[in-house]
C-alpha cells in the first residue's frame, strides 16, 4: 500500500453515498509501521502540514492548513459555513469530494481513524438493518465471526441505550428517530476501536435535548475509550463544552488557533470576537416587572 507521509504530493479522492455510509464505520486508513512509528516520535496520532485544497478550476478552498492531534486530546474546528470546516476533515480521513486535489508537505493519518458524518440517517444504509450494519463493520474491523460480532453490537446497544429488542426485530434506519441514528452511526464509528474520531458537526440535525444527550455520551466514551477528537462545528457554544483546543477557519483559512480557555477569555481577531458574540444568551421574561431567566 502506498506510503502516506508523502512530500509534496497531490492527489484527488471522491466518494458517492454508498462509499460514505461505509466510511461511517470503516473508514480509517492503514498506515504501515513506519508511519505508526514516525507518529509516535512525534507524539502525535494525527498530524497534516501547510495542506491546500484546491477545486478543478484551480480555486483555493483551504489555504495552508496544519494541525497536530495528540492522544486523547480534542481540537475543535470553529467557523461560520463555508469556511473549510468539513473539507479539511475529510481531507484528514481521505474522503475528499471528487474533483477537489490537495497537497501538503506532511501528511500523517492514523491507522484507526473513524468518522462520524453530519447527517445521521444518509450515513447510513437505508436497505440494511441497524444491528446489521454494526455488526458488519465489527467483523470487518475488528475481525470477529458472526456470533461473537452480535454479541459485542448487543454491548454496544446497552452503552448507546438504544432498545434491546433491536437484536430480536432489527429495524432499518427509516424506522427510527433521528437521535437513534445518530446513536447508530456512533456505534458503528466506535465499532471500528478508533485512536482517532472525526465528527462533523454530529449533533447538528439533532433537537437541543438530543444534542444534549449525545454530546454528553461522546464525551464519556471518549473518557474510556481514550481516544483522540477533531469536532467540527459552526457554534462556539457547542465547541465551549467538548473542545480543548480551538482551530478558528474563515473562508479556508486560520484566523486564530489556541486552547479554548484562551480563545473564549481573550479572543486575538475580531472575527473570533464575533464569533464568540454570536453565541444566543439564555432569553428572559418580565415577571412582576423584573427581569428573569426563563
């Protein structure tokens, strides 16, 4: 396979639905020894340098993009639409849109990488069963027989609480919520025993108590798991609860970048300062003449 830590190399990637619903569970890319080994002397699992993305026009879409993910650690991609959030992720997991190219002078990927997608239910195969497809990229991944691949999915119901009795009526994706879709393609992403997970804006589509509920479980599980997190996300509200570093883009390029502390107590740019403005205060009601939370 070829090697991965290329300089200056181009190279083009496209993917149609089908391709992505897989690369929900089965996506990492596998890196040889060496790269694992250059990885760990780097004390990085992930790492890209003075990455461009161009389209076949020859427009820039990403300028000049690095960034170094330790183990453990998650760095937050912060912009408003447009800015190169979700390209630059792709990029990192090789999943670019067809006809777009990119060069960089380092590119480290991880062996065991896997992503979560903004769109829960197009992640995933409207004609296959849940349970299925978890169970699918377990033997796949972590190459299991068919029985002990459902017992493991049974374990991974229970930690997502999605219903049991999935394992006796197993329901396709139309059958079920949003949020359970979404709990689905986390399942299917963790499935995979990633070192490194990509999310791109993963609670986007979702309701406020849904998203909620699934920030909270991304953020447990990696807390057992251990594992290393690039979140994408146009809302600083949501980068304040699970980011720890902060990757500020507009329009393909980085504005600022810093741990989240810094970044939201002394922001340097004002569009970072805009950004953090834009953050929706909790309203207020008028009660006996006062003002009160709501």
């Amino acid at each position: 396979m070829r090697k991965l830590d290329e300089k200056k190399t181009a190279r083009t990637a496209g993917m149609s639905g089908s391709d992505e619903r897989m690369a929900a569970g089965a996506a990492g890319v596998r890196s040889d020894e060496s790269l694992e080994q250059d990885l760990r002397e780097h004390g990085a699992v992930l790492e890209v340098s003075h990455s461009r993305i161009s389209d076949s026009a020859g427009n820039v879409l990403v300028h000049d993009f690095s960034l170094a993910v330790h183990a453990g650690e998650t760095v937050g991609l912060v912009g408003e639409s447009g800015s190169g959030k979700t390209l630059t992720l792709r990029n990192l997991i090789g999943l670019l849109p067809e006809g777009l190219t990119e060069t960089h002078e380092v590119l480290r990927r991880n062996a065991d990488t896997a992503m979560i997608f903004q769109d829960p239910v197009r992640a995933l195969d409207p004609l296959c069963p849940v349970v299925r497809q978890i169970c699918e990229v377990i033997r796949v991944r972590q190459k299991k027989d068919r029985a002990e691949a459902r017992k493991l999915a049974a374990v991974m119901l229970r930690r997502l609480d999605l219903p049991a009795e999935w394992l006796r009526r197993d329901p396709l994706p139309g059958e079920i919520s949003g949020g359970q879709c979404q709990r689905v393609d986390i399942a299917i992403a963790l499935a995979c025993r990633p070192r490194v997970l990509l999310c791109d804006e993963p609670t986007t589509a979702l309701d406020v108590t849904v998203q909620k509920q699934t920030l909270a479980l991304i953020r447990d599980l990696q807390q057992s798991l251990s594992f290393a997190m690039v979140f994408v996300t146009h809302n600083l509200a949501v980068a304040a609860q699970v980011c720890e570093k902060l990757v500020v883009l507009r329009e393909g390029r980085i504005v600022e970048q810093g741990t989240a502390a810094e970044i939201f107590s002394a922001p340097k740019e004002d569009y970072t300062r805009q950004l953090i403005a834009a953050i929706l205060p909790v309203p207020e009601r008028e009660k006996d003449g006062q003002h009160s939370p709501l």
